[in-house]
C-alpha cells in the first residue's frame, strides 16, 4: 500500500528533498531522449485517471503531431469537485513535486510551452502549496534544461479555476483559461488539435501526471509489474461512506472491491451490511454486495455495467435509503447544469422534481414512470457528459432498486 | 445537592433562625466582611468546578483531549438518536434562516434576519419563549449611567471571567450595550424609571458602576413578552414543539439545515436552509454535580451536542456558573431562582451563627464558593429535609426600605407565598443553584461557529463570559450577539449548491466511538431532561434515573 505515489519519500514540500529521494531521475531520463517519453507510456500502459481510462499515450500523440501553431497548452486538471473524490486534493497539498516533474515531462514530450495549473478554488492549501513549488522548480537548473531542450521559453501559470463542477470537463476548462465562464464547447474539434485560443492544449488529470515521473525513472516493466491481472500501476481509491476508516488508499490496480473494504477500509461501520457502492463520485454507476469481489481497475468494472471513473469509491450501508442518496445526486446536477443544453437544464431539474417526490413519499405511478422514460431518452442530448453521467446513475439505481423507489410511491 | 451538603453537621433551622433574630436586634446591621481565604484558594477548594473527579478529557470530537465535566461529557460522546433510514419519507422544506431556539437569542436573530428579508423558520422544542430568558430576573448590563463607560464594563466583565474572556467578543458587546437597550425599548419593552423617567440603574456583583437596568424582578419576562410580539408581527414562520435531534450538513461540512422532529406530528422533517443560527440555551436541566438548576425545562445542551457532532469547537467545558441565591427550602422549590437584584438592593447573607460571611457583591462564583464553604464547614443551617443553605437577609432589605420588597421584587414576594413564608419577617434559605454555562461553541464577532454556515448564539456559545459571567450580561449577550447572528446569517444566505444534504457527519462520529471503544448505548440529544417526581409526604424530589420517554418518534 502507498507505494509510489503516496509513498512518504513523495510526500516533501522542499523541491531539494524530492530530487534527493524519488524525483529527478526521470525528468532526466526524460531529457537524455524526449522522443523515447511517449514509447515508454503507451508500453507502460498508463491510463487516463481522472476518469476516463483513455490510455494517455493516445492523447499525447495527438498533440505531439500538432506542428503548425508555435503555442501548446497543457493544463493540469485539478478542479476535482464530484462527490466522494478528493485524490487529486491529496496529491497537490502533500506532493506537489511529482505532480510538477509529471507536467513537465509532459511538457516536454508534446513540445508544450505553456503549462496550467487548473485547481479548485476551494482547495485553497492545495493552491498555496502548488504556487510555492512551482516558484522553487523555476528557479532549479531543470527549468533552464527545459527551455532548452524546448527551443521555446516555458511559461508556468496556476489558476484557481471557477469552482463550478462543469469546469472540470475538458472544453469548460478551456474556456475557464481563457477567463470565460466555462461553457463546455462542443467537438470536434478536439482540444489536442485547437483548444486555448486556437492551440492544441492537452488536458490530463493530476494523478496522471503524478505517475508520470515514477514510470520514465523506473522503467515501463515496473509500472506494469505494480497492477494486478492485466492492470498496470497503482490506483489511488478514495474510500468515503459508512466505512470504519474512510480515506485515500493507494494499491495496485486491481485491488478487489473486498479488500479495499474489510482490509484497509477496517470494514464496516456498526458491522452493517453493504448495500451499494457509488464509484467514480457521482458521475458513474452502482455495485451491489454481488459485485463486492470485482477487481477496481477500468475494465473489471466495466464489465459488472459500471465504470472506476475516478477511484472513488462510497460505501453505504443496509438502513441507508437509495432514492434520497440518488436524490441528492440529481439536485446536484440540476444546480450544476450549465444551462447550455435545454435537455440538460431542464431534463436534470425536472429530474430532480420528479426524484424528491419520490423520497417523501408524495409521487404517484406515473411519476415513477416519468422518471424512468426520461432516464431511457435523454442520454446524449446534451453537449458534454454531464447529463449522460446523471442519467446513468439514475438509470443504475433503478436497475438495481427499483422496489425501494416503489415502496416510496403514495399508495 | 444531598452529596454536595453532606458536611460536617451544621445548625438546625428553628436555632439558627433564633440566632439570626437576637444578631439582627442586637446590632442593627451587620459589620463589612473581609474573606478569611483568598479569593483563588476559596474557589479552588470549594467551587463545584474544582471538583477533580467530576473532570474528565474528551476521547472523541474537535476538542479531543480537552477539559470536560464527565456528564457533559456523557452527552458529547453519545451516538446519535437517528439514523439514514429514519428519514426515509421525511418532508423537505427549504428556508433562507433556520433558527434553532425559541428564547431571547433566537427571537433576536430571527427578527434581525427576516428585517434583512430573509425567509426564517423558528423551531423550539416547547412554545415560543419557552426558555431561560423568562427566567432572567435581575436585569440587563449596558453603560448608559454618566460617568459610567463601555470601556469599564469590558474591564468588569474580562475580570469577572478571570481574565478568560475572547477580548474582541466582550468589547462588541458591551459598546452593544446601549444600542441594544434602545432597540428593545423600540420593540415595547418596559424598564422601571425614576420621576423623571429616566432608566433605573443597579450595581451588580464583581461591577464598579450602576449598569443594570430592569422591570421589577421580571426583566426576562417583559424582554421575552415584546420579543414574542414582535415574531408574532413577523414573517418569521415559527414551529413549536419542534425540536432538532441533528443538523444537516454537506459535503464539505457546512452545515446545511437541520432534521426536526415534531413532537405533534409525531415526524422527522428535515429543513434545508442556506444558513443555521444555534440558540437552544444552555444544560442545567442536568443537574451537574447533582445540583438543583435554576433553569427551565428545555436547557439540556441539545445545541451544544449538535454543533460538537458537525465538529464545531467548544470551549470552557468544565466551568459553570452556580447562582449563590437559590432557594434551598421548601424542596420542592430548590434551585428556584432568587434574583441579585435583592443583594445589589442591599440584602445580606447570613450564616446559621447570624454573621454575615462574604461581600454579597463579590462575583458570582466567590460569593457561591463562599455560601458552600460555611455549609461544609458547620456553619450552615439545616432544613428539615436535609437540605442546607444560609440565609438571605429579606427582614434586614425591608426594614432599611420599607416596601421595597413589593415594590421591586414581586416576584420574590409571590415566592416567599409559595414557600408559606413572610419574607419581609423571616429570611429565606438559600443555596447555589446550576444557573449558567460558561463555556459552549466557539464563535467569532458575527456569532459564527467554526463550522461554516453554522452560528451559534446566547448561552450555548462560549468565550464572552470567560470563566464567570457578571449579572445582566447574559441578556445583554443574547440580544447583541442574536442580532448580530441573525443579520450576518441573513446577508450570508447564498445557494451553495451542496453536491448532498444528508447527517453523513454522524457517521463520523461513530467512527470514533467505535475505535475509541465507547458505548453506544446512550443517545443524545437529551432534548428532554429525567423526569422528577415530588413526594409531597416525605419533602423530596426522587429523580428518574432510566431514560425518559420524550414522546419523540423513536
């Protein structure tokens, strides 16, 4: 457990402490031959962790090909702001080293000249933490290393983003750099081919990056000797809900559900039953105690019709309603809806009508099944995934729960 | 009280009240006193907070490792009276306010933030002031006398409080001071006046100048009547018999509301509002150290528990303030109040030998220490029902005023008939009775806890009184700091967008219980105290110890 990201000799403010113990060797390794950078990821196989799972490689390709326009932009998403997720904080506030020798690998692998630090303006330690490093890397004889090997002066920026769970989408986050409240755009085109102000901007969340500098010092071999099964790398899960030691743990990719639990999470609380898991914060999908031996790694969880998204995982147990959790999540996403789309505008606030009917026992039949149509269509109306992500929860909660949302009609 | 007064023998009632008239006769007024102990060894040996094995360390909480008597500790450290399921089905109302507590503090806050034009709901556990407020007797402070200053009111109280007291708070309470006695005469409320009609002043213990006003020895009453008016006048929505039994709060810890448990619905209902104003009192209702409580019914620290559990600070958790002039006798009536007003009019105590043993205008805690140690060491007098106390000097006030008595104490006369005693003709047996917490959540100038959203004011805070707390400072304080709560919570009132409401807090703090190994078995809020039961034969009160049913849904 905490091997590598969490590992103590990561977690050091004073940049000289980091190059002394697990930092520098692969910013150097990286220098010695930029080109070799984007090889040893994609055989690594490091995946995008903010959510996606999208092997990163693929997304770095595509920037790197980008040779037309003199400016690349790279912003370092840290706006972490779904429920039960708060890695990303972790990370920033306790090694926030790492996360800027990832970046600037990163920066120097797609030729990137200019760097944002994209963070949730409530995580204000995180923040302060961030600005004092990267003062302390711009001052070390990397940063001059770097521009040269970038031909290109390299500009560091660090931004408190808007605090809107929209802006951590990829093209809201563009927009909320270039000082716009952040609308998502729609694609294409894709921000690797024109993103902040026209430029191909790579966006990649900040646990990604961490991992960065570990696989170019160790080796590809080793990364993918640290997952379990097929799994490559370590996974930070941010165990939350009706656990005895809630938390953020890292463990190999992979790590089943039941040990993530009863293992390191000292299981439950009361010695409850479970009666499901939210993974990924709010924007994914249920597990039932059926699912409690599923490996958390993208593809296992899949495959039970859920997804990791960000590792998150929140526990709840027998005794604790499903509606008014689902409940909570929809007025979430009714408050958080851009308003861009009027499927999502109105589809997430009348879904979030129709779900506190529900919960105080107020709703007929026919609310039950207006909830449930528009759970079936409203999926893909809108321009990013906000409203998806909503629909499916609602969707899984329904698929697993449909007799506690019955028991709460009017009779 | 058994516990506390088994001394050393002490004189019988009928041979000290003997004793009491032959000094009286003899000498006409008693002699000053001058303290055989000092004032910091009187209060370590024989004030109830100094009792070392009522003090225990807090396990679990923000103030883990703190200083806490072991019964407000008891309550602290209590698991939750509900659970997610229980709100499966709960009505949902949203406010802009939500005001917990239905006395001066909550009136106060309520109305300065429904004048800012915000939506307010009120919720009391009982009625609409239903509360500690209407048991105020002797008056409210503020340095409106010429000569008298603001600047020595804060060095008073600072000192009262043992220099304990949070500097920023008492100074922007006492320059409230003034203010706030012209926004209560504004709301109606009455004050006795001289023939010019101008505000009466009286000194009170541990002041240096006359800066108590008051309407008879009713002060809290009257504030309370125009208080309840002017809801009533109001938008304020107001729910009685509505106890809280948790808040809510959200993802990051803000508090965001509160679950309601109607007593006539016999329901939870959860109120969602953007922000929390704490004014449930205080939590003499149990019986510290076994003391009987000058308080009311309500006063079982609910607010205190609450706010704990969402991790708001607390502070001075093991000092309370034990009013020296509590009535000892008749028993039934034991704890009752007698207002400092009759001391600061000038009556005296006396002990069961008939010499009078402490300046009655020392503070609070001196004066209580005092009347404790005479009882302790034999020098008390003895009811009939094993009950000790001294004698509070009513014969001495009405023979230097005559009428005085009438006049000003109504109350206090209505008490003596209670008691079936003439007390302008016979003293009356006091005792120190649990009045007041000193210490409770940790606030900042706007009444704001450390919890975000959430604002705690009157009793249930801690800081302005330090260590003790000076006579008419408390009405002072509910008013000052509820307004000052109920406008800053007002202007504070944004959409947070909470991601979940829920009492997922809870689950907090059953984790520490369980890994701190504690029970599980009691549940707090008490919201309701132990009952009592008055054995009118015997002359004494047999208290429940089982937990009582409190009509909740549970």
């Amino acid at each position: 457990m905490n091997n590598v990201l969490l590992h103590s000799d990561s977690q050091v403010d004073k940049l000289g402490q980091w190059l002394n113990g697990n930092g520098g060797d692969g910013l150097a390794n990286a220098l010695s031959d930029p080109d070799a950078i984007i090889p040893v990821l994609k055989e690594a196989g490091l995946r995008g962790l903010g959510g996606s799972g999208f092997p990163a490689y693929k997304k770095w390709q595509f920037v790197a090909e980008q040779d037309a326009n003199p400016d690349k932009y790279l912003i370092c998403n840290g706006n972490e702001d779904e429920p039960g997720t708060f890695k990303d904080a972790y990370l920033l506030s306790n090694s926030p080293h790492q996360v800027i020798e990832g970046a600037l690998i990163t920066a120097l692998a797609n030729n990137i000249n200019k760097i944002v630090f994209y963070i949730n303006p409530e995580q204000k330690v995180s923040l302060e933490k961030i600005r004092n490093a990267v003062e302390q890397w711009q001052t070390s004889n990397f940063f001059n290393q770097l521009e040269t090997a970038l031909e290109k002066p390299l500009n560091i920026r660090v931004m408190a983003s808007s605090g809107h769970y929209i802006g951590g989408e990829e093209t809201a986050a563009i927009e909320s750099v270039e000082g716009n409240f952040p609308f998502p755009r729609g694609k294409p085109p894709f921000p690797a081919i024109s993103g902040v102000h026209g430029c191909p901007t790579l966006i990649n969340n900040i646990e990604t990056l961490a991992n960065v500098p570990h696989i170019l010092k160790n080796g590809a071999p080793w990364y993918q000797d640290l997952g379990r099964g097929d799994s490559a790398g370590t996974k930070i899960y941010c165990l939350s809900g009706d656990v005895l030691k809630p938390g953020v743990y890292e463990l190999p990719m992979g790590t089943p559900l039941s040990e993530l639990i009863y293992t390191h999470g000292g299981g439950m609380l009361l010695d409850k039953k479970i009666k499901a898991v939210f993974t990924g914060g709010a924007s994914s999908t249920i597990l039932t105690p059926k699912d409690i031996d599923v490996p958390l790694d993208f593809d296992s969880v899949k495959e039970r019709g859920s997804s990791l998204g960000t590792g998150a995982m929140i526990v709840v147990s027998e005794g604790t309603g499903i509606v008014k959790r689902v409940t909570e999540y929809i007025n979430f996403y009714a408050h958080s809806s851009c308003g861009q789309c009027p499927p999502c505008k109105t589809g997430t606030f009348y879904m979030s009508q129709l779900l506190n009917k529900i919960d105080t026992g107020q709703a007929s039949q026919f609310d039950l099944e207006s909830l449930i149509n528009l759970s079936k269509i409203l999926p893909g109306s809108g321009r990013c995934h906000l409203l998806d992500g909503a629909m499916h929860l609602v969707d899984s909660s329904l698929m697993h729960f449909i007799d506690e949302y019955k028991s709460s009609l009017r009779p | 009280m058994s516990n506390e007064t088994a001394m050393n023998g002490s004189i019988s009632y009928q041979e000290a009240l003997g004793k009491y008239h032959i000094q009286k006769q003899s000498e006409k007024g008693f002699p000053a006193v001058e303290l055989s102990l000092d004032e910091k060894q009187l209060l370590t040996e024989f004030h109830p907070d100094h009792r070392h094995e009522t003090i225990t360390n807090l396990q679990v909480g923000p103030n883990k490792g703190d200083r806490c008597h072991k019964q407000i500790a008891d309550v602290l450290q209590a698991d939750s009276r509900i659970d997610a399921a229980d709100l499966a089905g709960a009505r949902i109302r949203e406010t802009d306010v939500l005001v917990i507590g239905g006395g001066g503090a909550g009136c106060a806050a309520a109305l300065m933030a429904a004048e800012s034009g915000a939506k307010v709901i009120l919720t009391t556990k009982l009625r609409l002031g239903d509360s500690n407020t209407v048991m105020a007797e002797g008056g409210i402070q503020a340095s409106i006398e010429k000569g008298d200053t603001p600047q020595s009111h804060y060095n008073d109280t600072l000192k009262a409080g043992h220099q304990k007291g949070n500097k920023e708070l008492i100074k922007k309470m006492v320059m409230d001071g003034p203010e706030t006695i012209r926004w209560l005469i504004q709301q109606g409320m009455q004050f006795d006046l001289n023939q010019f009609g101008d505000l009466l002043t009286r000194k009170a213990g541990g002041t240096t100048a006359n800066r108590v006003v008051y309407f008879r020895d009713y002060t809290g009453l009257e504030m309370m009547r125009v208080l309840r008016e002017s809801v009533s006048n109001s938008d304020i929505d107001v729910w009685d018999y509505s106890p809280a039994v948790e808040l809510l709060s959200n993802e990051s810890g803000h508090c965001a509301g509160a679950i309601i448990s109607s007593l006539e619905e016999c329901r939870y209902i959860q109120i969602k509002a953007k922000t929390v104003i704490v004014a449930t009192g205080g939590i003499g209702r149990v019986h510290l150290n076994q003391f009987p409580t000058s308080n009311h019914f309500g006063a079982t620290g609910d607010g205190l528990v609450l706010a704990y559990r969402l991790g708001a600070k607390l502070r001075d958790l093991d000092s309370f303030q034990y009013h020296p002039t509590g009535v000892a006798y008749p028993q039934h009536l034991s704890g009752t109040l007698i207002t400092e007003g009759v001391r600061s009019s000038g009556a005296f105590m006396i002990n069961a030998l008939g010499k009078r043993f402490v300046d009655e205008l020392k503070p609070r805690d001196i004066v209580a220490a005092a009347i404790i140690r005479e009882c302790r060491e034999g020098r008390g007098v003895a009811g009939n029902n094993g009950m000790r106390g001294v004698w509070l000097d009513t014969p001495g006030l009405e023979a230097g005023n005559p009428g005085i008595i009438k006049q000003r104490f109504p109350k206090l006369m209505k008490l003596g008939l209670k008691s079936q005693i003439d007390i302008t003709q016979v003293p009356m047996l006091i005792y120190p009775t649990l009045h007041y917490q000193n210490g409770g959540v940790v606030i900042d100038e706007n009444g704001q806890s450390s919890i975000e959203d959430l604002y705690c004011v009157g009793e249930v805070s801690g800081g302005i009184h330090g260590r003790n707390r000076l006579m008419g400072n408390a009405l002072l304080e509910i008013i000052s700091f509820g307004r000052r709560a109920g406008a800053h919570a007002a202007k504070n009132r944004k959409s947070r967008g909470h991601k979940q409401i829920s009492i997922d807090h809870i689950s907090n703090l059953r984790r520490e219980l369980m890994q701190n190994g504690m029970p599980m078995s009691t549940k707090s809020p008490l919201l309701f105290p132990e009952y009592a039961q008055y054995d009118s034969e015997k002359n004494i009160t047999i208290r429940n110890s089982s937990t009582p049913h409190c009509g909740v849904c549970d």
